[in-house]
C-alpha cells in the first residue's frame, strides 16, 4: 500500500537535503523509501509542492565539509 506523503513531510524532505542531508538518512528519518526521498528531489512526485526539480545530479560536499 502507497503511503502518501503530507505538504509538511514534503517540505522537510526539500530542507533536510538542502542541508547536506541525504536521502538514505532522510529516508530512515521520515519511515519512507529512499526511492520516494528521490523521486520527490527530482520532481517526479509532488512537483506542486516543491516546485519542481530540486536535486540536480551529485552534490558538491565541499560546503558541507569542516576544513
């Protein structure tokens, strides 16, 4: 059975990943699929909510590093 997400969880799953984190983790965080984490980020489930696309091929970890 799908389960479907709420604008709220949609939103979060958008600033969880702007804030360097990925989707396996935001997966476990939320109890969704990592799938679902990445079909929403690519705009192909919610797009209404997010806008559209929102993660565009590999991050660049350099902000988020400490050095």
């Amino acid at each position: 059975m799908r389960k479907l997400l709420t604008e709220s969880q949609v939103m979060e799953i958008v600033q969880l990943f702007q804030s360097g984190m990925g989707c396996n983790k935001i997966a476990k965080r939320l109890d969704i699929s990592a799938d679902v984490c990445r079909a929403v980020l690519r705009g192909r489930n919610y797009r209404k909510v997010t806008g559209g696309r929102v993660m565009h091929g590999k991050r660049d970890l350099s902000q988020f590093s400490n050095g």
